[in-house]
C-alpha cells in the first residue's frame, strides 16, 4: 500500500477539527446529546472513513470516486492484515 502521506494528514486533521467542534457542541448543555451524536458524530465518522478510502489515490479520488463511496465505511480497513489476524489465533 502507498499512502499519500499529506493527503491523509489532512484528512485527519480535518476529521480531528470536526472531532473537537463535537466535542465543544456536547459540552454545551444547552444542545441535546442524541442530536449532536447522530448529526455531528456521524460526520466525524464520515470524515474518517473518507481518510481511509483517499489514502491511496490522495485528492484524484474527489474525481473520480462517487461521493458516497468516499464516506462509506471501508471495505477493507488498513490494519486489518492477514498477519495480524494470525497473531491473535
């Protein structure tokens, strides 16, 4: 796997930013946690599945990727290697 490196660090930051913009919003008693947590944190999850699924193809992938695509949850997670599985058995 090549990762474009500056890519995902954007992308993370991005994610991170959006991460503690939620964070600050359910700190707020006035907001209602189960609306913050289906709005905001579903983005943050959006955010990160579209780090993972970019790594690779960096901002090409904004082009030539459907949208959806691009945040759905990865069909393959990076750290899920066939090593790793052996080593738990």
């Amino acid at each position: 796997m090549s990762v474009d490196r500056q890519w995902l660090i954007d992308a993370l930051t991005d994610a991170l930013e959006t991460l503690s913009e939620t964070v600050e919003r359910l700190e707020d008693e006035r907001l209602d946690a189960e609306e913050v947590m289906l709005d905001d944190l579903a983005n943050v999850y959006a955010k990160l599945n579209f780090a993972v699924n970019t790594a690779e193809t960096g901002p090409a992938a904004i082009d030539t990727t459907d949208h959806d695509q691009l945040i759905q949850w990865p069909e393959c997670m990076p750290f899920d290697r066939e090593e790793d599985i052996v080593q738990i058995s």
